[in-house]
C-alpha cells in the first residue's frame, strides 16, 4: 500500500469509500495493523485504561503520549498516524503549540483535540505552523466530569445544533478531521453531510466517513463493561489477531459494522 495521508482520506469522502481507524500502542500491533491495512492509527489517551489501569484519560500526560506515538511510529508502515493531546496539554494556543510539535516529532502526523468552538484559534495556530488536526466532538472523555459522565451528546435540537455549529466553525478554521464519539445515528449523518474534511465515527452511527474503536474492545478485552458500540473482532474473524483487524476493515468498509445495535438514536 501507498502511504495513507490526509489527501489520501479525503479522496475516499469524495469516493464514499469507508476508512478503518484503530488505536494502538506499541510497535508491534502497530506493524500488524498497517499489514492488515487499517488506515489511520490512533495513539489514543485510552491508554491510561487499557495499559495503565486508570479509570479515566485524565491522568495521561505529554510524555507518555509521545513515548507511545514514538514506539506506533517504528512499527508503523503507510498508515497515518495521529496521537491524542491530553487532559490540559492545550490549556493555551502556547501549550498547544509546544506539546503538539512534542507529538509530531515522536512520529504522529497530525493531532486530535477534544473541544468546540473554543479550540479554533489553537486549530488555525496549528495549521499554520503544519500541524494538521482532528476535533474531536460529542462525548468527550476528558471533560467527563463536566459532562456528568459517559452519556450520549447532541441529543435534542438545541444541543445537535450547536454539534453542528462546532464542527463547522473548526473546520472553518483549519481541522483536517472530526471525530464524532457517541452522537444519534441522524445528527453524525447531518455533521457528514455538511462539512468537507472526513469524519470518524465510534458510537455515532454507519453515516461517517470512517470508523474508530479502541484496540482491546475490539478484541474482547474490556477492563468494564463494553460500550454499546463495541464489537468483538477477534471472535468475528478467524481467530488471529491479523485476521480480526482485516475483519474489521471488511465490515466498516461493507456498511456491515456499525450495525443498528452499534448506533444510538435522538
């Protein structure tokens, strides 16, 4: 395969063609990963769940992301890489800035941020000095003390208004990439429709232009109760690890995976 950039996904937008997205860690999953084909791997702050057995994201610094990104990147072959910033890494467009070049010199290719509207100067700041973004929209893991816990976002008309909103203004301002986590089916196929860069879903419905989920659910390996979204790969496929990613591509790219049950209604 040619190396995936971002050309690369928006191109498959115009195409209605899905692109798979997965998290990974470590050098060697993310060498089976690019010979699967996934597209896109994400060093999510997930780890601070899955490897570090924290009960949230809220602990995982700069450095551990850029030591993760660093181990994704040697192991890596064409996929795309983008690294997560964590919980208060982008407080300021000037920590924005300093942390987002940490990641992108440990190996991501662009960086993903969890906000709205408010991030705007930071995404413009980003791409100007050549960092490309992914916002990241709706239910938001680092604000989850906000938000009261893990609970569906843009439900009602008032609030999948604003969703849309967002998204726009980010996109106006620079983001490469949205990502919509646990949103209705309607309101992730109305934020698809109505910007021009991809969208990845998880939890938001079979209507995005590609598809994420965190590297243990989809292997069956959950640290609590899996997600409604959650799909066990790995008993799907033919029993391998390579085989369940490959299984995972075939689904997201067939319309097959998010299925009904995957997705939340209004």
């Amino acid at each position: 395969m040619k190396a995936i950039t971002l050309r690369t996904l928006r191109d498959m937008k115009s195409r209605g063609e899905a692109f798979s997205c997965l998290t990974c860690y470590d050098a060697t999953f993310a060498g089976a990963m690019a010979r699967a084909g996934v597209e896109v791997i994400l060093i999510g702050d997930s780890l601070g769940m899955v490897l570090q057995g924290h009960d949230s994201t809220l602990p995982v610094t700069t450095d551990d992301m850029a030591y993760h990104t660093a181990a994704v990147a040697r192991g890596n072959r064409q996929s795309l890489i983008m690294a997560d910033m964590p919980f208060m890494s982008y407080a300021t467009v000037a920590e924005t800035l300093t942390n987002a070049a940490t990641l992108m010199r440990a190996g991501a290719h662009l960086v993903k941020l969890e906000g709205g509207a408010w991030l705007c100067e930071r995404v413009t700041q980003l791409a100007q000095g050549g960092i490309p973004s992914c916002v990241h929209l709706g239910l938001t893991p680092q604000s989850v003390n906000v938000l009261g816990g893990y609970r569906v976002q843009g439900r009602g008309e008032a609030s999948s208004s604003q969703l849309i909103e967002d998204a726009c203004a980010v996109v106006a301002a620079g983001a490469a990439l949205i990502l919509l986590e646990c949103v209705p089916t309607d309101l992730a196929k109305r934020v698809q429709a109505t910007v021009d860069v991809p969208v990845i879903g998880i939890g938001a419905g079979p209507h995005c232009d590609g598809q994420v989920l965190v590297l243990h659910d989809m292997l069956g390996i959950h640290h609590a109760k899996p997600a409604r979204f959650v799909k066990d790969f790995l008993q799907a496929g033919d029993g391998s690890i390579e085989g369940a990613f490959r299984c995972y591509i075939e689904q997201v790219k067939s319309g097959d995976y998010p299925a009904p049950e995957h997705a939340f209604a209004d």
